[in-house]
C-alpha cells in the first residue's frame, strides 16, 4: 500500500510538470501571435529565450518518468499514462518550436506593411492555443471523448493553411516582387499546421491512455 501511496505522490509531481510545460508552450504560441500582430520585435524575442525553459522541463519530465518505470515497474494503465508522458513531451516540445518559428516570423516582417494573409497565421495560432490547453486537459484527466473533440479542431487548422497558401500562391503570380516575403508566410503556415499534427497526436495518445487502444484521430 505505501508503495502505491508514494507511486500516486510521484505521478502526481509529474503532472504539475506536464501542465507546467503545457502551460509554457501556449504561452510562448500567444506571445509570437502577439509580437506577430503588433511586429513587436522584443516580444519575439522572449519566445525564444524561453523555448530553452520548454526543453529544460521535457528533460525534466522524462528522467522522472523513466525513474518511475524503472523503480515502480508500473502495469496496465499506469505504464500506459507513463508511456503517454514520454509522447506528451516529445509533441510538445515541437510545438514549441514551431511557436519560435512564429515568432521568427514576427522578427523578419516585423517594419514592413503587412500582408491581409497574416490574419490567416493568427487564427490558425489562436485555434492551436486552444488545442494545447484542451489536449493537456485531456491527459491530465483521461478524458478519452474530450480527446478527439481537440483533435477535430484540427481540420480548422488544416483549412486556413490551404486557404493561405492558395492566396499566397496566387499573390506570387500576381507580384512576383514579393515572392520572398510571401514564401515566408508559406513555410511559416507550414510549421503551424504541423502545430495542429502534434496536438493530435497528443490526443490519440491520451485516447491509448484511456481506453487502451490505438486509434488515428482526424484523418
């Protein structure tokens, strides 16, 4: 009994850290959609100073957890929480660095007039907060149904990313004077959808979770 006492105790700091990272990944996603709108160039800046926090905390985690597997020697549904912590951390340090590829982005337009297509970057950023915070809620609760209504909201991501780079396909034929400022929105619109890729694999990870069972979410 005290074993599984100090097991549930251990499993427990390692969710704060989950959500500590979680927490960290939307914020520096909001700051590069901010430092995006308002080309605000020190802003920018601050997401990527802080995606070495990000990596700090996935290092963090992992060792954890991998003491927890190696000590605990977990079964069933607790090995597969654990198993799901390792996938957690992974997908959501590439979502942090898609957040700094944002905020690159921000640095590089930053002076100049802005394209209308820059809309299309901040809705596909601000959907993908919310996919952040919901599939770490889904873990952290083993909410399998609130899973794959996170994982849904990706098609949203997936049709302003086509959206956009048919519009800015089009603008390079119209303007081909742009076309390297336009190829930056494109690989920019880019990394954001594959944002919206790792939120999903989160999500059928917490599906594996809970259920027990692998499945592909929103193909």
């Amino acid at each position: 009994m005290q074993t599984r006492v100090h097991f549930i105790e251990e499993l427990s700091r390692l969710n704060h850290d989950v959500l500590a990272m979680g927490t960290r990944v939307e914020e520096s996603l909001r700051k590069a959609l901010e430092a995006l709108k308002s080309q605000n160039v020190d802003l920018a800046r601050e997401v990527k100073a802080s995606d070495e926090l990000i990596n700090a905390l996935q290092i963090k985690i992992e060792d954890q957890a991998a003491v927890l597997i190696a000590t605990q020697q977990p079964v069933a549904r607790d090995l597969r929480e654990l198993v799901t912590v390792f996938k957690m951390t992974d997908n959501l340090e590439r979502a942090g660095d898609h957040a700094v590829h944002l905020a690159k982005a921000a640095i590089k337009l930053a002076g100049e007039p802005p394209f209308r297509q820059i809309d299309r970057l901040c809705k596909m950023a601000e959907i993908e907060c919310e996919m952040i915070r919901g599939a770490v809620n889904a873990y952290l609760n083993h909410d399998a149904d609130e899973a794959r209504r996170i994982a849904a909201i990706d098609d949203s991501v997936d049709a302003e990313h086509k959206a956009l780079v048919h519009e800015i396909l089009e603008l390079m034929r119209e303007r081909p004077e742009q076309i390297e400022r336009a190829s930056r929105l494109l690989s920019t619109s880019g990394f954001l959808e594959r944002l919206g890729d790792h939120m999903t694999n989160i999500c059928e990870a917490v599906v594996f979770m809970a259920e027990g069972r692998h499945v592909e979410l929103n193909d």
